[in-house]
C-alpha cells in the first residue's frame, strides 16, 4: 500500500447527504468503511461497516490534494418528477474524503471548550460557542414543545483529531476536523467546497 495512501479518510458531507457520520481506511486492496459513533464524553469510536466491500483495483479516484481524495461511484440517480412520474438514470457519484491528522494545540480540551469564534465560510456567518443553542429563539419554543433538543456545536474527537460536531435533537449530522487552535485562531479543514481550510478568529 503507497504511503499517500496511509492514515484515517473522514466522508465529507454535502446537504445532500444524510448518512451517518463515517471514514475509510485502506488496508492491501480494500477500501474499508466505519461508522463514527460516540462512545463517551467526547470520545469518539469507529464501528466497522461489514455490509460495504470495497476494491481499490476496482474504484474509480483520484487525489485533489495530497490529503484529500475522490472516489467515483457508479449507481442510480431516481428523481421524482411530479406526484405520478419519476425517472431513474445512470449517475456516478463522486465522494470525497479528507485525510485527518492530529490537532496541533497548546490547549487543554476543556479551555478549547470555554473559546468563543468568527465562523465564516463563503457567506455562511455566525459567531460560535461550544455547547450553546445556535437556534433562534422562535425555534427554540418550538424545540421546547415538541421536547428537541435544537441545534449545538460540541467538541468531539477521534484518536487524536479534535472536531466540531454539529448535533440536531441528539444527533451529529456533520463532523469539521480542527487543524490547529489557540487562544487567537482555530483553523478547520474538510469542507465540501473550496475554501476546504478555513482560519477563525477567536472573541476575546
């Protein structure tokens, strides 16, 4: 197996998809699959998908990055036309994967925790704390009476990369590895368009 090869792959979500949260690992041939789930604290765990064989002789890729690769999928792309029509095509779908490696950091989990960030991301802007809401307080009435828990940012982490993880009513719907963070900056990589790296600035 080349070394370009080597390491934890994360499956960078698009809105379109709502899997699981989950990596690749290439091992001789195979292109092995895990689901990523919480075990503990902020302790995540990988569960080995035995449904998903993969061949890398046999998989379409290639590397748009050295930390980062496409896997082109043949399938079936069904598309719902109106109420009494649907068509269903030959598609190739094309998946990406970002490399991940350990957080470089100074800080204690618990002060990274405690920080306070300029989140922007090609328009998409927000100042973020961990563990707060990020709902509107409309929204949060109505999480109240349906009993959901609304949205929120926690700090995760799987062997030594550190996350952000976006977590709907008890579930995380994304994971956005940390590349680096002190107590000015906290960069974050692996998002499903260009910038895929991004530096936040921290609020004092």
């Amino acid at each position: 197996m080349k070394e370009q090869f080597n390491g934890t792959w994360l499956f960078i979500k698009t809105p379109d998809h709502y899997v699981k949260n989950n990596v690749i690992e290439f091992s001789e041939n195979e292109i092995k699959h895990f689901d990523i789930e919480n075990t503990q604290g902020i302790s995540l765990s990988k569960k080995m998908n035995e449904n998903w064989n993969e061949k890398l002789s046999e998989a379409e890729y290639l590397f748009i990055n050295p930390n980062r690769i496409r896997i082109i999928r043949n399938g079936k792309k069904h598309s719902v036309l109106s109420e009494h029509e649907s068509v269903t095509v030959d598609w190739k779908f094309e998946d990406d994967y970002e490399k991940l490696n350990a957080t470089e950091t100074e800080l204690t989990e618990s002060e990274i925790q405690s920080l306070k960030f300029e989140f922007n991301w090609n328009g998409e802007k927000r100042n973020i704390k961990f563990n707060e809401i990020l709902d509107s307080p409309i929204i949060q009435e109505i999480n109240e009476r349906l009993k959901r828990e609304g949205s929120k940012i926690v700090l995760e982490k799987l062997n030594e990369t550190l996350f952000l993880s976006l977590y709907n009513d008890n579930d995380s719907e994304k994971l956005i590895p940390i590349k680096y963070v002190d107590n000015k900056i906290l960069i974050l990589y692996g998002f499903p368009r260009e910038p895929y790296e991004i530096q936040c600035q921290v609020i004092e």
